[in-house]
C-alpha cells in the first residue's frame, strides 16, 4: 500500500513533522496497541527490562532461526548502507519478537543499550508495550512508532519503521525493523523497510519452490524482475502454492483466498496451455489473463526450464537453481518427470554402465547410493532411478542433508505433533519421510547428516516406523532409499563420523557419476545444453580454439560450471554465432592459463585416496582444498564469487572452510 505524506503535526498527538501515518489505519492501530499495553499491566514510567537469553539459548534461537537469518543477513547490510551515519540501527527478529541480530551506527547502538535493543531480548508488545516490533507482528502489518507514540517513556526518544516477514507458506517468519533517534527521522525509512522485506520473501521462493511453477508477472512488461514484481507458485498439476505480497495485490486475493483457487482458475487456461506457450522454458515474455480480466505480462519458470532433456542428459540450469540454503524437499509429478534412465545415457561408456546396473536391480526396492563429486547431476539419476521403477507415480521427495540446520533437521525429517516445541504449527506437520510414503525418499547429501539422527534415521529404515515429535504413535512407512555424497563415507567411519550400521544399509548398490573431466561424451553433452540455452530456431557453437580448452580443463564444478559458463557465453554471442575465447568470462581464462593438476573431492568408492603426483604427494581432496582457498583469495573472501568460479554451491565452500590450509 502507498505511502500518504501529511502535514506536519505537533508532538502531543505523536505524529513527526512531514510523516506519513497512513491516515486512520496507522493511528488505529496505535490506539489498538496502547489499549493492549494496559491489558497487559504494563506502566508507562517501568523501566526497560534489559533481560536478556542466556547466551547458549540464544545460539540455539539463532540456530532455529538460520532459514531466516540466511536470507535476512544480506539485505540487513544492503540496507545499513542506506541509512549508515544517520542514527539508526537495524534489526531482525524472530516471529516472537525476539531481537537475532543488529547493524548499527556506534554512536546509537550505545544509546539502544540503555533501553536493552539488543540481541537475546524480547520485544513482543506483552515485554514492551507499543512499539515497531512488537505491534507489526501482532498486526502482521507495517508499523512505524514514533516518539510519544511508544507506550513506555523509557521508549519515547525513538523512532521505529518495522514489517513483517512473511515466509513462502504466508506464516509470518520475523520482522525487519530500523530504529533511530526520533530527532533524526526521515520519511522514506519505512518504504526502505518494507522494501527490504519484500526483497528477502522474493529471495525464499526459488530455494523453497525449485521444481514447481513459478509465474512472475506485472501488468507492465518492464516492472518483472523487480521487487514490485507478483510472484505466483504452483505445483505442476496446477495447485496453488504459494503468492508474495504482489501477486496478492495484483490479484486482488489474499493468501487465504488464494489457497482455494487453481492455476486454471487465476489465468483462465489450463496448465498444459501454459506449458505449450512457454516451451518449458524461462524465455520473453508471455501475455495471460488474470481471474479478473486484467492482462499481465509472464515470465515462468517451469518445472522443466532448470534442466534440459533433448538427448537426454539434465543438467541444473545453476548453482542457484539447488536448493542448498534452504530445507529442500519436493513431490514431484510423475508426468513431468524431467529423464529416466535410458535419457541419461549419452554414450559415455562409464554412465552406461552406471545405468546398466540401475536397471538390474530396478523395482526391487535394493536401497541405492550414488556417490560423485558436486555438479554430475546426483539428484538427476535419483529422479531417474524414482521415474523408472514401479514407484514412478508416488512422491518423489527429496532432502539436503547439508541444507537442513541441525536444530531443525529431526523435526523435518520426522515431524511433529501440535505442540510438540515453541512455534510448533497448530495440528503438527509431517515429516519428509512420512510425505514420501509410497515412493522415493532421496537423501542428498547424507554425508552431513548430524551423527545423533544418524541412529534415528537407522531404526526408521530397519522398522519401517517413524515417530513423529512430541507423540506417543508410530506410523508405518514404506519408502524406498536413494542417498548421494561427495564425501569419503568409509574414512568418515573410521573418524566416528558416521554410523558403520547405517552405511551398510544404505548401500545396497553403490554407483559413482564421472567427473566432468572423465566424460567421453563431452562435445556431445556441451552441444546439447546450447541447445537448451538458445532462443527457439537459434543456434550457437563453439569454435575449436575453445572446445581445445574446455577439453584440457578440470572442471572443479563440472555440469554445473559447464552450464554456467555456457549460459553467460551465449548471452555474448549474436543469434547463430560462435563462442569465442573473447566470450569466455576472465577467472576461467586465468585458472585455464595456470598449470594445475585436475582438482577432486575425497574418493568415492571408499578404496584408499589416489595419490597425485607432485613434490609435496598431496591427495586429490588436499588439491581441491588448495583450489577452493586460491578461488577465496582470488576474489578477496568473497564466498558467493568463489563458489560461483567454482561452480558449487555456497554451502559447500561454507561447510569446508574450516579444513582449508592452515595458511590460507
């Protein structure tokens, strides 16, 4: 909703000079609030209370918070450079009020002492009467407090713009809040607030939603991939998903009301239409009819655009397409099944045998794992393994080991009963295992599954029983298990890392992808995704001089890289033209130009660690280390950068930084 400037008032009635209030709406809520302050008990003259969590409560808060904060960091610090130098701070709580996390200037983070603005306190309108925080998540709606407006004196010298954080299922997940000394306010505080927020619930839906269909729209063509932009999810049969707040207000419904409705239902054609005019892929845009008659310009993101199948080896369309930060798990149609195994073989003599013994011990139920480094398109064969056995029309439903946070893992992998912890959903929520009851339960990287779930998930597996949290009951499953790592199971063990028990039932077949680099079908599988990447009836190639140095390189981040690079290169060349060294991005032509021995992750196969042969006998996972802490020093720190040159994902380098050289 817009902004209304007014004219300037006096402090009495609590409104600053040149404020924009909302006219009645805001003040209500402010006299809602202040009348919901005395119902509490609250005095006006109490002093503030500055207790705070104890410090490993806290951490286990942020901990249960990191979806939020992953998100949250970033646009914090865009945002404390809007402001910095201007007597104010910014803020994150949890959907309770609690403080996570500050930015702020030095001089008034000391005055936001004196009134306890600081992490591990409580700032829900029953601990501190009206203000910013505490109403906005009451009324889950932005607010801005200012001066007097505050209930309790002690408050009265600030002003506070907040709003809430809506996460992609429409619960509020926290607030964004910037408070300041009143004396300093400026108008545009809040639309900078509600800015930022918008920004961090966008940012949730491509890692929540990565294989359903994302409609953006605008009804003007140049306002998509902004932040005004409406963003609507649906699952591939055409279920409504989930909206952010500028789809709702484009079409007129709340989440709520959205919930009722269908694909069908809001853009007046059925889903396979949509899938006929967009081809399956993220192109220009296409013009659809909202419920109401309005026209909107599209761009969608079908299920099918983040991989390609014309061959038919998938590749992900990026590292930002997997969904490493955020709790992955996703059913997925089996009329959309991207490839099957028979798609995958593109003539590589290794992937054929790969594929050969898939096929054996296909609709047995022989638990599966696939071993490979990052980027070969691990979750790929899962789909396929899933999409070619008899289980091919139940869910598919996949976790990231690594993406879950330790603190939320159990509860999302088992569930959990209504009040089974603080925050808990009102009638529970099933657990990942229970929702691929059925079909297919893939375990990406099982490797970093925390070892005291690793148990749990044992007895899960010899039982066919899960208990979900906080219950008395058992519930019968019937899942069939696929899981992939990078990582050295058998020295894990050794290490007291992982449960010797649960690796042998796991690994009823074992199967490794090759490496990029060990690709005999590489020209093959790098024409094939230009394919994909080129606008319809256009073609680009690829000279000899660069297919020579797509040859001679590692390919630390394989498909995923290959993909990467290709993506950029083709948006440099003409239509029907050829990809140059000129085309090439600098950090792959200077890794290229630099000697180096082919970089690999701990061997898979849990046969001893191949030695590479240099001065030093360093092992290929020692070799990868020294490449990940060169990317790191190249782009001075920069995790985000780094990855992206490596072609992995940001938790991968986050998850080993801590085994880089000592002197890095």
């Amino acid at each position: 909703m817009g902004l209304v400037t007014t004219t300037p008032r006096d402090e009495r009635s609590g409104h600053p000079p040149e404020f924009d209030v909302e006219s009645a709406r805001q003040q209500s809520l402010i006299d809602e609030s202040h009348m919901r302050s005395r119902s509490y008990g609250i005095d006006r003259s109490d002093e503030p209370d500055f207790s705070a969590l104890p410090p490993a409560r806290l951490q286990q808060m942020l901990g249960e918070s990191k979806f939020l904060l992953q998100y949250a960091a970033p646009v914090m610090e865009t945002l404390y450079e809007q402001i910095a130098n201007t007597h104010n701070m910014v803020l994150l709580t949890s959907s309770e009020g609690l403080v996570l996390h500050t930015l702020g200037d030095t001089d008034f983070l000391e005055k936001a002492t004196q009134v306890a603005l600081v992490p591990g306190v409580d700032w829900s309108e029953q601990n501190k009467g009206t203000n910013a925080i505490g109403t906005t998540l009451r009324e889950e709606h932005a607010v801005t407090v200012h001066g007097s407006q505050h209930y309790m004196d002690a408050n009265k010298f600030l002003t506070c713009s907040c709003a809430p954080i809506f996460d992609p299922h429409g619960q509020v997940l926290g607030a964004l809040d910037v408070t300041g000394d009143q004396r300093s306010f400026h108008q545009h505080t809040m639309a900078l607030v509600r800015m930022s927020a918008q920004m961090i619930e966008n940012h949730m839906f491509a890692d929540v939603f990565p294989k359903a269909i994302r409609i953006h729209f605008h009804t003007r063509s140049e306002f998509l991939s902004t932040l005004v932009e409406g963003i609507v999810v649906f699952s591939p049969d055409g279920r409504f998903l989930s909206a952010n707040r500028g789809a709702q207000v484009q079409l007129g419904l709340s989440f709520n009301a959205l919930k009722a409705h269908t694909f069908s239902s809001l853009f007046s054609i059925p889903v396979s239409k949509l899938q006929e005019l967009c081809g399956g892929a993220l192109r220009n845009p296409v013009q659809l009819y909202m419920h109401n008659g309005v026209s909107v310009w599209c761009r969608v993101k079908m299920p099918t655009s983040n991989q390609w199948f014309a061959g038919q080896y998938a590749v992900p369309q990026s590292a930002a397409d997997v969904p490493a930060r955020a709790p992955a798990a996703q059913t997925v149609s089996p009329k959309l099944h991207l490839s099957t195994l028979r798609y995958l073989d593109t003539g590589d003599p290794q992937l054929a045998a790969v594929i050969h013994k898939l096929h054996m011990v296909r609709g047995r139920d022989i638990p599966v794992m696939i071993l490979g480094e990052t980027g070969t398109g691990k979750d790929l064969l899962a789909q396929a393994i899933h999409g070619d056995s008899p289980r091919a029309g139940q869910p598919f439903v996949s976790v990231n080991c690594a993406s879950i946070p330790e603190t939320l893992i159990e509860s999302e992998l088992f569930g959990y009963e209504e009040g089974a912890f603080t925050g808990a959903r009102k009638k529970g929520a099933l657990g990942k295992i229970q929702q691929a009851h059925g079909g297919t339960l893939f375990l990406d990287e099982i490797g970093d599954m925390p070892r005291h779930m690793q148990a749990r998930l044992l007895r899960v597996l010899q039982e066919r029983k899960v208990s979900p949290l906080g219950g008395g009951r058992e519930v019968e499953v019937d899942v069939a298990v696929v899981c992939a790592t990078n990582r050295n199971l058998k020295e894990m063990i050794a290490r007291s890392e992982f449960r010797e028990d649960l690796y042998y039932r796991l690994n009823g077949l074992v199967v490794r992808l090759p490496a990029l680099r060990e690709r005999t079908d590489f020209e093959l599988v790098a024409q094939k995704i230009l394919a994909n990447l080129c606008d319809k009836g256009g073609t680009v190639g690829i000279s000899a001089e660069v297919m020579d140095l797509f040859r001679s390189y590692a390919w630390p981040g394989n498909f995923r890289q290959l993909h990467n690079l290709l993506r950029t290169a083709v948006a440099m060349v003409d239509s029907n033209g050829v990809i140059e060294r000129c085309h090439l991005p600098d950090d792959f032509l200077t890794e290229q130009a630099q000697p180096s021995v082919p970089v690999a992750l701990p061997s898979d196969s849990g046969a001893p660690v191949p030695q590479v042969a240099d001065t030093d006998g360093q092992r290929l996972h020692d070799v990868a280390l020294v490449a990940m802490a060169k990317m790191l020093q190249l782009h001075k720190g920069n995790v985000s950068a780094a990855a992206k040159a490596l072609g992995v994902s940001r938790n991968t380098v986050y998850r080993r930084k801590d085994q880089l050289p000592r002197d890095f």
